[in-house]
C-alpha cells in the first residue's frame, strides 16, 4: 500500500542533529508528524532533542504555543540509535556536512532499511541531487530538501527536482514542506539551486564596485539599504553569513556554470578569505566588530558644508531632475551660463559617457541617481577631472531637499542601477533556463534573501526597457560579457510583454 504523506501518523527522520537537522526536526514535529533523530556522533542527537525542547519551551514562555501543544511537540521527537532504526519512516531528511562520499554512505544504507516508496531527501547547499542520486537504486524518491538557517524562523524550502526525480516525489515534498508551516518552491537540479545561485548578483556586484574603486563597502550598502530598501547591504550580509561560507559558494556557482561571466567574483573577495578576515565570526571583515558584535559604524555621507549652488543647468530636459532641483532650492537657468553646476540624470552611462554625449563641460557636470528612493539617499557621480568646488556645493544643494548624500567615483550606472539591473538579469535567466518558474523564484528570493521585491518584479519595477538598456550600456562601457542581458529580458523588453510572460 502506498504511503499516505498526509496521513497524521506520518513518520520522519532526519540525520544529522546541527542546527540545520535539530530545525528540521523542530518544525516537523510542529507539523505533526513524529520525528526520528540521528546523529553518527554520540550524544549529539540527544542535545539535538533538548535544544528543540528549550526552543518550544521558549515558544510557551512568549505564548506562541500552549502548554499541552508544546508537550506534544516535544513527545513527537524520538532518538534513534542507528539507521536501521529509521525503517518506519515515509520519509527521510540528510542533513549532514558536505561531503559526497558521505552522503552516498548515508544513502546507501538508508535505502536498504526504508519502504520502496518512502522517500529520501538531502538538505545539501551545494552538491547536484544527481551526484548524490547516483549512489542509489531508485532515483525517481530521491530529491533535495533545502531549508534555510534558522530553519524555524525561514519560512522557504526549496524542493530540488534531479532528471530522475518523479513528479510525485516532489509533490509529496510540497505537501510536507507546508505541513511543516515553510513555503515550497520547485527548483531543477544545478548549482546553486535557486535562492544561492540567484543572490549572487547582489554580492558579486557589489565587489565589482569597491574593486573598482567607486564606492566604499559602507556607500555600497547605505545605497542599497535607504535607496533600494534592502535590509542590508551586500557588504554586511556577506560580513553576516561569513566571507569563508559566500566566497566558497560563489567559486562553486561560478564554475557549476563553465565560467559566466555573470556569475564572476572579485579577487577582492578571495583576498578577504585567505586573510581570515570572515566577518562578525572573526569581528573583522569588510567592517569591524566590538567585542559583542556591533558593527562599527563607518559614514557613507559626503560633506554637505560648503556653500550650496545657487543655479545649476540642466544637462538635457528631465522633468524629474528639474523637481528635485527646485525642491532643494535651485535657480535652473534656461541656458548654460559658462559656470554653473550641470545637472544630468543618466542610466546605465558614466559621467564621462554623459559629457560626451551632452556635448557639455565635463568640469562641471554632475550625474544623479534618480532611481530608487530618492526621499532618503541621493547618489552623485563626477568624471574625472571635474571641479571637486562644484560637486561640493552641487551635493550641499541637494542635500536641502531632505535626502542623504552619497558622492561616488565615475560609474556606469552609478551602484544602484547597476546592482538592481544584475539582480534583475540573473533572475531572467533563471527564468530562461528554467530553474523555476517566474512566480516561484520571485517568492523564494524574497523569502529566502529578505529582498524587497523579486528579480522578475524588480525588472518589472524598474521598467524592463529601462532594465535592458542599463545593462546593454554597461557592456558597451565596460566591454564586460558581465552584463550581457538575458534572453528572457530581452525578448520581453522588445516586445513590450509583462516579464512573467511564457514562452
């Protein structure tokens, strides 16, 4: 008889008790279902269940969970000896390190004590369930299970489908990922998976940025942060999830996919590995920590004390532009006087592209960021060689309008655009390639990554003409196959097709 995964008498286990285990544990025993736990390492198991019972315990003190509810969470988690143990389980949860010999072990001998159709998950980050399928007998019940650490607070799991994977398999897993209270999302099989693989563009762009010199770690995130509404920048996040863990993950990525250019790093990011400088765990990273792990703060605001502009210019017509001039209180002149400050809003060009293009005098023109919210950060850029008096009393003008100033080096795209615009890309072509649907990697990356709105969304957002021609300017400037756009973009740019549109 067939296994009823929706039955209340469903039977789990999972191995490897760590914090990614002992979660899945906790929220699967919140589901319902009885849980059998097991760790190789004696005694680990048996913290693994008394760090879930402080959890629900915890959950009663804050009246999340009643007293009888919480008892019987607790009673649902059992420790188990040894694999064979785990022969009443329809279904069972990999969570140990990553190691492929290990898992094969592991699957191997879990297998052969399992009814043919339970079904057997890994949790792994980074290994291809194909390579950890291939240790076994019956592939269509093999799938990867991908919850997020803390697992009870995240509220995503990915459902990793191999070429062997049965779609009943991961419909099943669906239907429990919910009952254990996450959201599941269906991903094909590639490095990566889905949420890993697309939050490399908001990292790896940033690097891109301080590696050339434009910003600070500090302006990157404070852009992303007040501009872009991130809960925080590329630079903390990475400080956050540890230098040793991204860097790793993003070389794996990067040569999962033969070398994209899109998916590159910076060697910046490697010299922070092989100098331990990891983050918050070390207290040193792209910031530094005090002794209880606050972040020392470092400024992203420019100097806004010299004497605002009295007039400035407009570059060319820009109806934006000119209403946050005279909301700052600027004189806009009709003509170019010869000497003062003009103002041009580009996208996707640099400050010196602009003034080529303008025809103007590049000493004196001054690019905004008119993307994002302006209200709480403005973003200025010079080329060089520009009258660092002018940019001064241009920043001191503007900051009149209520905003904070961030002053950066020449930038295609300045940070922002050129962030949101590869954020955007890289979901596109998770979309072209099929690592999930629209709709799904839209909700996994602001599940999983906390991001305020969705890659298809952001392109959506942004407007996809406006996305497109960011990064086909950016490949122009930089010569760099970095941005070459997606297909999916593009079609749906030329077309004028909302960008979930189906091929």
């Amino acid at each position: 008889m067939a296994i009823d995964f929706d039955g209340k008498d469903l039977t789990v286990g999972v191995i490897g008790a760590g914090a990614m285990g002992r979660g899945i544990a906790q929220v699967a025993a919140q589901g319902g279902m009885r849980v059998l736990l097991y760790d190789g390492v004696p005694g680990a198991a048996v913290k693994g269940q008394q760090f879930i019972a402080g959890m629900i315990d915890r959950a009663v003190e804050r009246g999340r969970t009643s007293a009888d509810e919480a008892a019987a969470i607790k009673g649902r988690v059992s420790v188990i000896d040894g694999l064979a143990d785990l022969a009443p389980a329809a279904l069972v949860i990999e969570a140990v390190f990553e190691d492929l010999k290990v898992k094969h072990e592991v699957f191997k001998a879990v297998e052969a004590v399992v009814a043919p159709d339970a079904i057997i998950a890994s949790n792994t980050s980074s290994i291809r369930i194909a390579s950890i399928a291939a240790a076994c007998a019956r592939r269509e019940r093999i799938a990867g299970l991908h919850f997020f650490n803390p697992v009870p607070l995240m509220a995503l799991v990915e459902v990793i489908r191999a070429p062997a994977t049965s779609a009943a398999t991961a419909d099943a897993l669906c239907r429990l990922g919910r009952r254990m209270g996450r959201v599941p999302v269906v991903v094909q099989d590639s490095p990566g998976f889905l949420v890993n693989l697309g939050g490399r563009s908001f990292t790896t762009e940033g690097l891109r940025i301080v590696s050339e010199g434009v910003a600070t770690p500090a302006q990157v995130d404070a852009i992303m942060r007040d501009a872009c509404g991130f809960r925080m920048g590329p630079f903390e996040l990475m400080d956050l999830t540890g230098i040793d863990v991204n860097y790793p993950v993003s070389q794996i990525i990067y040569n999962g996919f033969y070398q994209d250019r899109r998916l590159a790093t910076s060697p910046l990011h490697q010299a922070m590995m092989e100098s331990g400088r990891l983050g918050r765990k070390t207290r040193e990273g792209w910031y530094a920590y005090d002794a209880e792990g606050n972040k020392i703060a470092q400024s992203a605001d420019a100097d806004v004390a010299a004497q605002p502009a009295a007039k400035i210019v407009l570059a060319e017509p820009d109806p934006a532009l000119q209403r946050l001039a005279r909301d700052a209180g600027a004189q806009i002149l009709e003509r170019d006087d010869g000497s003062a400050p003009i103002l041009a809003a580009p996208l996707g060009e640099d400050c010196t592209a602009a003034a080529i293009r303008f025809g103007c005098d590049a000493r004196r023109l001054v690019a905004v960021d008119l993307s994002g919210n302006i209200a709480k950060r403005l973003t200025v850029m010079t080329a060089p060689g520009a009258d660092p008096a002018i940019a001064a009393a241009v920043a001191a003008r503007l900051h009149r309008s209520g905003a904070a100033i961030t002053w950066i080096k020449d930038s295609p795209g300045f940070v922002a655009q050129r962030i949101r615009a590869m954020i955007a890309n890289l979901g596109c072509e998770m979309a072209q390639i099929g690592i999930a649907s629209p709709a799904d990697i839209d909700t996994a990356m602001k599940l999983g990554l906390n991001y305020p709105q969705g890659p298809l969304e952001l392109a959506a957002l942004i407007g996809l003409r406006q996305t497109l021609d960011t990064l086909t300017r950016l490949q122009a400037i930089t010569g760099d196959d970095r941005y070459r756009p997606s297909l999916w973009l593009r079609r749906r740019a030329l077309l004028g097709l909302a960008i979930t549109t189906p091929d």
